[in-house]
C-alpha cells in the first residue's frame, strides 16, 4: 500500500491556475479584440525556453488566451490542449459540422459559475468536483490496480476537505508568496527540509516542447507532416502541417496541441496485422 497526495492541490490551492484565475480578474473589462490580439503576440513570439517543463511565454499565452474566449470565467479554459487560433488551422468544414458549436468545457465552466464563495473558491470547489475525480483519481485508481497496488489518499479524508473549506483564501493560494501556505506551515513544524518546504511545485509535466524538437521529431516529421493527411477528413493536412513546421522553427509553441494530435496520429497508425499483431511505426531516417 502507499500514500498519495492527491487532492492537496484542488482542496489547498497548490495550482497555478488559481493565482492566474484571480489576476484575470480585470481582464474581464479590457475588449476581447484586445486581449486576443496580445495572445496572438505571445503565441507567435519565439519559445526560446524549451528546455522548461512549461516556459514562462506558453504560460503568458494560455493565460490570455482563456482569457480572450471566457474573460468572466477563464479558469476552465487553462485545460485547453488547443486554442482558437490554432483549432482555426486545423478543423475542416466536416470538424465544424461536427463539433456544431458545442464546447467539451461547458459542464467544467457551469460548475465554476454555479459554485458558492469566492472566486478562489468557486476554482476550489469546481475542481474537487469536475477536474479531481474525472481526471487525476481515474489516472491513480487505473495505473494503482494495473499493478495490484492499494492507493490511499489522506488529503481526501472528509475532516480534512472539511478543514480546507473553512480556511480564508489568504493562507491556501496568497496573491504573493508560495502556494499551499498552510500546509508549509505545518511541515515546518514537522521538521521537514527547508528546501521542501520552500521548493515550488513542479507538477508531472515533461517539456514537451524540447522532445518535440528532438527526441520525438523524427516520428512527428513522419505522422505529423509527410502523413498528415491521415487524420482528414476532420483536420487540415496543411494547417497539421503549418503547426508542426512553426514549432520546428521556434516560431510559435503548439507543444500541447501537438502532443495530442501525436498521440492520436500514433494510435491511429497502428495497423492490426493478420495474426492479430499490432505493427508499431517504425521511424524513417530524418
């Protein structure tokens, strides 16, 4: 058996995203046009950071353009894997039609809207019930059983979720200063490292921007340029194409969407062979 930390982030405010949300807060009077043509300015502007696990010009880019669609409710859309400019280049007319206007967010931004409290613990309270079970639990239950390994996860006892409600937004994500206030302060106590103690969060990303560029551009190059036209008829060849070659050239970062589409372009390349095999792609020579 082991202990996770699930849910110290959603019932603590240990996310980045609750600090963004709050300091959105003003945006919401600024002209979308604005707001959408400064995104455009940060996500066109080179990523001279690829060696970070999210670099600072990404962050600037997903925090204006969540802004730019939702500006009274932008915390949802810090999920997004793509924006509207880049869904622009790659749905087809068919996509369109299929999406028909509908937005896989909707329920995430209801229960943000229709949460009690401040905004902060609207965020909170939205997470723990949309973000937390139906995405970070799931991930731990699957992987814990895959392997016969019994998970427990203190933070999700109810005395302390109960005990998080009632703590002032000031001691959980202050607009200054280290997240998760409270809980460094008692680890303090605890005689916990100082360097833990006062290390920031670093999360479970990878920097995917650099392993687009080297480790993964070979297979990238093969999926995402010279065989693009494989996920049509629902995304544009051209505009896969335009995405992929302007994160080459450190023009843009698409690394989130481009991590997705990869993915997909890998399972969908998968071809069963006639013993029932599964003929992995084999990477021609860049």
């Amino acid at each position: 058996m082991v202990l996770t930390g699930d849910g110290a982030d959603e019932f603590f405010g240990g996310y980045e995203t609750y600090r963004a949300s709050r300091l959105a807060t003003p945006l919401a009077f600024v002209p979308r046009p604005l707001i959408r043509a400064a995104a455009s300015l940060a996500r066109w502007s080179a990523d001279r950071e690829g060696n970070l696990r999210v670099s600072s010009g990404e962050k600037l880019f997903r925090w204006l353009g969540g802004s730019a669609i939702a500006p009274d409710c932008p915390h949802p859309q810090w999920r997004r894997y793509a924006y509207p400019p880049q869904l622009d280049a790659l749905y087809t007319p068919a996509m369109q039609a299929a999406v028909d206007g509908t937005d896989s967010l909707e329920d995430y931004a209801h229960a943000v809207r229709n949460a009690h409290g401040c905004l902060l613990d609207r965020c909170l309270l939205a997470d723990q019930s949309y973000y937390l079970p139906g995405d970070l639990l799931v991930k731990s239950d699957a992987m814990s059983m895959a392997h016969s390994l019994e998970v427990r996860v203190p933070f999700l006892d109810r005395r302390v979720m109960e005990f998080a409600g009632r703590l002032a937004p000031n001691l959980l994500t202050p607009m200054r200063g280290p997240d998760k206030k409270i809980l460094r302060a008692v680890l303090a106590r605890r005689c916990v490292p100082p360097e833990i103690i006062k290390g920031t969060k670093r999360g479970f990303n990878v920097p995917v921007s650099r392993l687009l560029r080297t480790e993964l551009k070979c297979l990238g190059d093969q999926l995402l340029d010279r065989e693009a036209d494989a996920l049509a008829p629902y995304l544009s060849a051209d505009g896969l194409r335009r995405l992929w070659r302007e994160h080459q050239d450190a023009r843009a970062n698409h690394s989130y969407v481009l991590w997705a589409l990869l993915t997909l372009a890998t399972w969908k390349s998968g071809v069963h062979t006639k013993t029932g095999g599964l003929r992995m792609m084999q990477c021609q020579p860049c």
